[in-house]
C-alpha cells in the first residue's frame, strides 16, 4: 500500500469481520487495487465486489478496471467499504462438493433406471425418491463461502425427516437456495409459486457464519407449507403444526429403534391444541409439581405461539415484503 500523503485517498475495506485500512493516490487504477486485495484476502479479482450503498464499485465491466481510477469509480477519503468474494480455496471445495453431488445424482438415476425385481416393497421408491425431492441446490456464489452455504443446503435435502416429510406429502421443489441478510433483512424464507423455489435464510447478519441448523430446518418446514397453502390461515397453520410433528416423531422413532415417526420436541411447532394437550399430560398428584410443571408450561405455549408469530412475519410468501 502506498504511504499517505495530503493527495492520497484513505478508506477502509472490510471482508469477514477483517477491517483493512488504505492510503492510495487518486489516479491508482482499480486492478492496482483489486491485486492488493487478492494478496490481502486470497480472494481472486474477478469474483470481488466492493459494495458501498448497495453500488459495486468496481463496476460491471473487468475490462475497464485497468483504467478506470479510485476518483472516477467514486472512492472519497472516510469510505467504509464492504467486500464479498470466494477465495481459491473454497472454490476448490466447492467444486469439489458439486462433483461429488454430480456423482451421486448419476448414481441414483442408473439405480432408477436400473430394472429390479422385487419380492416385497417395504420403503420408498428410487423413482418417487427423485420426483418428490429438492431438484437443485443453489448457493448465492456472491456471498461468502458459498462453499459452507451449499453444504448446510445439501443437509437440508438429505435431512431423513424432511425427505420423510416430502415423500409423504409429496412435496417438490425446483431450487432451494438462499436469501442474503443485507439484501433482505426482514426475511427469514420465501416459496415462489408453491414450490417452484424457496429460498432460506442461512447465514448470520454479519456473514460470520450459518444460523443454527434446527432453526433453518423450522424455516423450511414452514415454507414447504406453503406449497400447499399460500395465506397464514387456519388451514396453512394445520398443516404446518403436522409438518413440524411428523419431523419430531420421526427423529424419536429413530432414536429409540421403533417404527413409529417421532423425535425430540425442540424441532416441533405444536398449535395451541397441542400444547394445551401436552399440560395436561403433565399434570400430577402432587399439587407442589402439579403447579411449577403448569407454570412452566405456560410460559412454553407463551414462547412457542410467539416464536410461530416472528415467523410468520418473517415470511416473504404472500406478502408484498418482496
């Protein structure tokens, strides 16, 4: 980086949570930049963007950036300025990542294609196993670590419950993809046109990491309901309460070795109905216990009905929040 002096120009260029302080001439050209950059981060040129206000300073076109300065693409002395961009090694993992995905996806439709005879069908079918599905997953490539995004949609889709869940109800989604916090920050998920995509919030609001997985998975299930059902209605609430139950019952019937569908309560969603149910099935002969467990179950049907509301209004489908 070059030295300060009273014509330099002097901003800030954060990536990752990693501040990055310079001092340029104003007739510096934007490769000289984007090459200072690279070294600084491993990001290579052509997948950065340098956003301020929404703008991508650097411009749309590659070719102009050798000589294009910091003065005409609208650098000025203070500017705080965010980047997003890969680096090589992601890359790498990615690639990695969609060959191996690649492989599988081939490997599932020779099995399918594959004539077999069988005595006794006991599960579901390879052929319905690929209709009633998540047909592709796509991570937003301008975000950071695409990489890890594609990996937390991958287990998504190979989730045993939600693909219990889709089989069942014959649930099927053209993409599932990814929504950027900055780009909709009042939005957790969005299903477009009943399944053609739905689009989940995975990361965190800084793009330091992923949200918690159980938490994404809540979201899916939500938005998988509107496939059936567009308005937050009685209906849509239903179905989305079911949705949330037969996950649980499958993980528990899992857990313990059953047959059943069933697992632990923490993924599950239970409509005001359930929860009143659930009180009463803790209810005991001691009034001491009777009384704290009834407490405790109040405030959890307070938090849950709570919960269930942010999100709905977190929820892009059939609002005008797009």
């Amino acid at each position: 980086m070059s030295s300060a002096d009273n014509t330099s120009l002097s901003f800030t260029i954060s990536h990752r949570g990693t501040l990055h302080p310079f001092s340029l001439l104003p007739e510096t050209t934007i490769s000289v930049l984007q090459t200072q950059l690279e070294e600084l981060t491993q990001v290579p040129a052509h997948l950065q963007k340098l956003l301020h206000k929404g703008k991508n300073l650097l411009g749309s076109d590659p070719n102009a950036r050798t000589l294009t300065t910091l003065v005409q693409a609208g650098f000025k002395n203070g500017l705080k300025i965010q980047m997003t961009g890969s680096t090589t090694q992601e890359l790498t993992s990615m690639q990695s990542k969609e060959n191996e995905e690649l492989k599988r996806q081939r490997i599932l439709k020779e099995r399918a294609l594959k004539p077999q005879t069988k005595l006794r069908s006991t599960g579901t079918s390879d052929s319905t196993a690929l209709k009633y599905r998540f047909h592709r997953l796509t991570p937003l490539e301008h975000l950071p670590n695409p990489a890890g995004a594609l990996s937390l949609l991958t287990k998504l889709s190979e989730d045993p419950a939600i693909q219990h869940i889709m089989q069942k109800h014959q649930f099927s989604v053209g993409v599932l993809t990814e929504l950027a916090p900055h780009e909709h920050p009042e939005l957790l998920g969005l299903n477009e046109n009943a399944g053609q995509s739905i689009k989940l919030r995975l990361r965190t609001d800084r793009y330091d990491g992923f949200r918690i997985y159980r938490e994404v998975r809540r979201v899916l299930c939500h938005e998988l309901t509107h496939n059936i059902w567009g308005d937050h209605d009685n209906n849509f609430k239903e179905l989305n309460s079911k949705l949330n139950r037969e996950v649980a019952e499958f993980e528990r019937s899992v857990a313990e070795g059953t047959h059943y569908l069933s697992q632990p309560g923490d993924t599950y969603l239970p409509s005001s109905s359930d929860l009143e149910m659930e009180a009463q099935s803790y209810m005991f002969t001691d009034d001491s216990r009777d009384e704290m467990r009834s407490r405790i179950l109040q405030a959890t049907m307070a938090r849950l009905r709570k919960e269930e509301e942010d999100l709905e209004n977190s929820c892009g489908t059939g609002s005008s929040k797009i």
